[in-house]
C-alpha cells in the first residue's frame, strides 16, 4: 500500500498538533495538582499553628503552680506525706 | 493594470514588508542582542527569591513533656516615611510607647520602624482600640515554658528567638536549624501559590531534646526549696537529684529564679544556673571524700581508734580550730559519723598530699561536663600552695571549692559501688554505650555506706531519715568567705544524701546559703537534712515507691 506524501505530512502535522495539546493538557493538570498541593501545605501550616495554640492553652491549665494554688486555696486539699500512703498488693 | 494601480500595490506591498522588516527586527533585537536584559527582567518579576528558616524544635523533659515550645507573638511597627496620620501616631506613640516616639525622630525618613516586639495583650488592645492604619501588626516566632522551674536549663531565647543561656543556649544549632532558600516562580495574580519552585540551598531541620530532667520532680523540688527558704529567710538554695545508675539528672534547680515567659524583667543574676555555677566551701560534707580516701589508702581503718582529745578547741602543728560536738578515743567510723574536725583532721595528716589527688579522682576541680555554659569548675588548693594548715582544712571542707552537682556527681561512686558515672542532662542514643570506670574498692565503698546510714540513724543528720527507706547522708554547714575572713554568721548549709529502697537509688544534693538565723546554733542538720527529708518523700511519691 503506497501513501502519498501530502497524507504523511498531514499526518505529520496532525501528531504534532496532537501532542502539542496533550503537553498544555499534562502542564495544566500538573499546575493544578501543584495548587492543590500548596493549598493543603498552606493548610497543614494553619493546623500546626492551631495545635501549637491548643497545646499551649493546654500547658497554660497544666501550670503546676496554678493547680497546687487552685487545689490549696478553692478545693482546701493538703499536702499528701509519705506515711498516708499505702500500697494495695 | 495601469501603471498607478501597479506603483499603489508596489507602495502597499512595500509597506507591509517594511513593517514587517520592523517586527523582524525588533524580535532579533528583543530575542536576540538583548535577550540577557530581557530574561532578566521576566526571571525578575516572575522569580521570587525566598527564605524559609524551620520551626523551632522543642524542648522536651524525661517523660516527653514539652517544657520550651514555640508561639507567635505580635510586633508593632510603622513605615516613617509613609505616615498617613504622622501627628495622631506621634500623639499615641508618646503617651503609650515614649521609647519609639523618641526613636521616631531619627526614624523619619526610613522605610520602617518597630515601635515594640513581644507585644502583650494590655499593649495589642490599645493599638486595636487607636484604630490607627499606619500602625501595622506583625507575627513573630518566639518561645512560650509552661513550666517555670525549667528554665534554669532550658534558658531562654532573646527577642529575635535565639537562645541566650541554657539549652536555648548551647543547642541553638540543632533547635534552630539551618534555612532553606528558593526560588518560586509565580505571576501577579498566584498570590500565595507559584508554578515551579527551585530549591538554591537545602536547608536542616531543627531538631528537638529530651533533657534528663524530670519537669513534675524539678517543680516539686523547687516547691520544697522555696518553702524552707522562706521559713530560714536564706538569700539562695540549691537542689540536685541525680539517679546513680545511668548519671542522669533528674532535677537541677536554684533560686531566687525567674519568669521565662517575662523576657522583660529578666534579672540576669537570677538567670545563673546556681548548682552549676556557684562554687562554695561546703563544710563537713566533704568529710566522706577524705574517709574514703583514708580508707583506700589504708591509713586508717574504720574501727581504728582517734583521740579526738574530748575538746571542742584544739591545736595541730601550731594552728587552732575548733569542732561541733567533743569526743574521747573514738573509732573512725564514729568520728565520721559525729562530724569531729579534730578526728578528721588527724586522719588527713596521715594521708598528707594523697587528700588532693583524691579530692582530683572524685571530680572536683573540674568541669563535669554537662552542656550547659556557666559552670564553674571549682577549686582544690594544690600542695605546692599549701599552708601548714592546709591538710587540716582539706580535712573538713575547706580551701576547696566545688559546685552542688560536682557533689552530687561524687556521690554517685559511693552509691554505685565505687563506679564512676558521667553526669548526664541529655537523653541520648549513647547512653548505654558507656562503661563505668571503678575507681573505689567495693569494700571501702560498703563501709562508707554503713557509716553514712549511721550518720542518718545516729549521728548528725537525723532529721534527714524517711522511716521505711534505706537513707544514707552527709550534713555540712560552711562559713562563708567574706573579704578574706570566714563570716561566723553567714553560712552554707549543705546535705548530701542516697535514698534506697531495693534496686531505686536516687542522690539528693542541697544547700541553702544564708540565713538572717545563722551562726553557732544553726547547722546543716537543722536547714539542709529535713528539706532532704521533704524532698524525699516528694521523689518517692513521684516515682511511686510505696513500701
């Protein structure tokens, strides 16, 4: 089977305008992929900041001087001593 | 075709190819001759140069509590040279911000200004409340501790977030990393996103510490400390907690302290990490280092009879010097046991120059080597500067100096044993990698050990004892060296103990310095021995060993 020249070129032409449109479809998805990417590190950025202030606000009520003056001065509890203490074997 | 028809093609052909002559050529000239300055100029408004420094790391105590970790804080500044309200910012700066209005008049025509960093809540409010558009916020890394009797180690970072003493301090490398810097290509409407980025220098990650220290122990020892300096009036204390077995150091914290989370009002003296580096004659305690050099070296043996000359004043070789309690012919254990400077004094002769190599062997007049920056090795007075009295006052704590965890560290061999371990206040892979070095017959090591249980049970330090607990100890009172002369009424009040309880070991290393009480009826065994039996009995319920 002969094929002429021009139908090659068309051909030719054809692949090439082909492909030329499959790279601008490759870039556009990877560029939106890269957003998509960036949006959840931006994202994964604003959780850790949101546990830093959790976990700080946490620590704040963990103070110890601030539970030993809460456990001493509202709830009246004392000082446990050593002898109060029994172990249950 | 008439000839003006052909001339007007001719004219309009020409046109059109010198037109595009013109595009031709403008394109060689844009591509081409000055395709460098045009490159430039697109990588100069497509490229943005970035740097991205990484999160501090954490600071970590034993039990992977956070005890120094990261928060932002808010900045005020201004641009000078863009005030659109000058005189309203200048009114509020001056009545709220007097340093920054002043600064603002050499800052007129500069593009930007702070006007305070480390903003607090009081201070945010009233910049919220100006409702003032050239005052502008900023968020800042900095540090928040959560737990405040900490950071006598972990230290404290300065206001650009880099550490100032401490851990902050010495690991400021591996907390803070190194930066990474790009390049991002992004166009005038990507706003926070680009399309491409470049990596032009790998950065470190930060990396975070676990300290050896116990935060819940430290705040509880701290706590103990307080109180019984409150109750004594004593101007500073001390306390260490050491576990024997792997070296660590569970608690190491002095007062008067500070507030890490006040960068402010820092009061730099109360920064100074006071086990570390404050270094004192200590009195009796040292006693137990010359009976174990005594009784290694063989010139005395624990039930070898001293006259102690039943005096509380005496004379050796010409020089006078007194002791607490008199004592007859007396067995060296006794005389330990009792504290007599005249028994000690005595055996320390016997040694002669050997006390100062074993003061050396335990540890003292050298650095211990923990990172922390600050320490102060101490001091033994080497034979070649030695006065005649020089044996006696190495005898019972003097003309040597050490600080409380070098005391604390020196324990150590006599709870493992005669083993030396290395003082450690970071947690590391290595740990297990390590042999200890025996440097004391176990022998002399029991003896010892049976002579401080003694002590506890018997002798000096009873006030020390924790009924059900295997406790062995040392009291020490010291006079303080003030203008070259021991002070008689300002002293150093010192207890160097071993909890036991089976296979729990713990060292317990305290002083409390000064006391408005001090002088001849105040000692060791009344100041130092029941805040030991304080914090004891905080340890052992801490670390839950009930009997």
């Amino acid at each position: 089977m002969k094929i002429s020249k021009s139908k090659l070129f068309y051909s030719f032409i054809f692949v090439n305008i082909v492909f030329i449109f499959l790279q601008i479809y490759k870039q556009s998805i990877f560029i939106k992929y890269t957003y998509q990417n960036q949006k959840l590190i931006l994202r994964k950025e604003q959780l850790i900041q949101n546990k830093n202030e959790l976990t700080q606000q946490l620590l704040i009520l963990k103070n110890p001087t601030s539970i030993k003056n809460y456990a001493i001065k509202k709830l009246k509890m004392e000082k446990i001593k050593l002898n109060q203490i029994k172990k249950l074997t | 075709m008439n000839r003006a028809y052909k001339l007007r093609t001719f004219l309009i052909f020409s046109f059109f190819i010198f037109l595009y002559f013109t595009i031709f050529f403008n394109l060689y000239l844009i591509q081409i001759i000055n395709s460098t300055y045009f490159s430039d100029l697109a990588k100069k408004q497509y490229n943005i140069s970035v740097t991205i420094n990484p999160p501090r790391a954490t600071i970590f105590d034993s039990k992977n509590n956070p005890v120094a970790l990261n928060k932002e804080s808010l900045s005020a500044f201004i641009l000078p040279n863009k005030l659109q309200e000058s005189e309203k910012v200048k009114k509020f700066l001056k009545k709220y911000f007097p340093q920054a209005h002043d600064r603002l008049n050499n800052y007129k025509n500069k593009f930007f200004m702070h006007i305070k960093r480390r903003l607090t809540e009081e201070q945010i409010n009233l910049i919220k409340e100006s409702n003032l558009e050239d005052i502008k916020i900023l968020k800042e890394p900095s540090r928040f501790y959560p737990n405040e009797s900490v950071a006598i180690v972990t230290g404290v970072t300065n206001i650009d977030n880099k550490g100032m003493f401490g851990i902050e301090y010495e690991f400021n490398d591996q907390l803070s990393g190194s930066p990474t810097s790009m390049v991002l290509e992004k166009d005038a409407r990507s706003g926070h996103f680009y399309f491409k980025k470049e990596i032009t220098k790998t950065g470190i990650d930060s990396k975070s510490i676990n300290l050896t220290i116990d935060s819940e122990l430290q705040f509880l020892a701290q706590e103990e400390l307080q109180e019984t300096m409150a109750e004594f009036e004593a101007k500073e204390g001390a306390v260490v907690i050491l576990n024997p077995d792997n070296g660590h150091i569970l608690t190491m914290t002095s007062l008067p302290g500070f507030d890490p989370n006040n960068y402010e009002n820092l009061n730099l003296e109360n920064t100074k990490n006071k086990a570390i580096s404050n270094t004192y004659e200590f009195g009796s305690v040292m006693k137990v280092f010359v009976a174990i050099a005594a009784l290694q070296e063989g010139v005395v043996k624990i039930d070898e009879l001293i006259d102690c000359e039943n005096t509380k004043e005496t004379q050796i070789d010409g020089f006078s010097f007194s002791t607490t309690i008199a004592q007859g012919i007396v067995p060296f254990a006794e005389v330990v046991e009792k504290s007599n400077n005249i028994g000690m004094a005595k055996v320390s002769k016997k040694l002669g120059t050997k006390i100062y190599d074993h003061y050396l062997n335990f540890g003292f007049g050298k650095k211990t080597n923990i990172p922390l920056n600050g320490e102060n090795k101490g001091y033994v007075n080497p034979p070649d500067k030695w006065s005649r009295r020089s044996f006696i006052s190495l005898s019972f704590g003097y003309e040597i100096t050490a600080n409380l965890l070098q005391l604390a560290t020196a324990f150590s061999i006599i709870a493992n044993d005669g083993y030396q371990v290395r003082p450690k206040l970071i947690i590391s892979e290595n740990d297990q990698k390590e042999n200890p070095k025996q440097i004391y017959s176990p022998e002399v090591i029991q003896q010892i050990k049976q002579i401080l249980q003694n002590t506890v049970n018997q002798g000096t330090a009873k006030r020390a004892a924790v009924k059900g607990y295997k406790v062995m100890g040392k009291t020490g009172t010291g006079n303080l060296a003030i203008d070259g002369s021991y002070s008689k009424t300002k002293n150093i009040y010192s207890f160097l103990g071993i909890i036991e309880k089976d296979d729990y070991k713990r060292i317990i290393a305290i002083y409390i310095k000064e006391t408005p009480r001090g002088g001849k009826d105040l000692f060791g065994s009344a100041v130092a021995a029941p805040l030991f039996e304080k914090i004891a009995e905080k340890l052992l319920i801490h670390d839950k060993i009930i009997k």
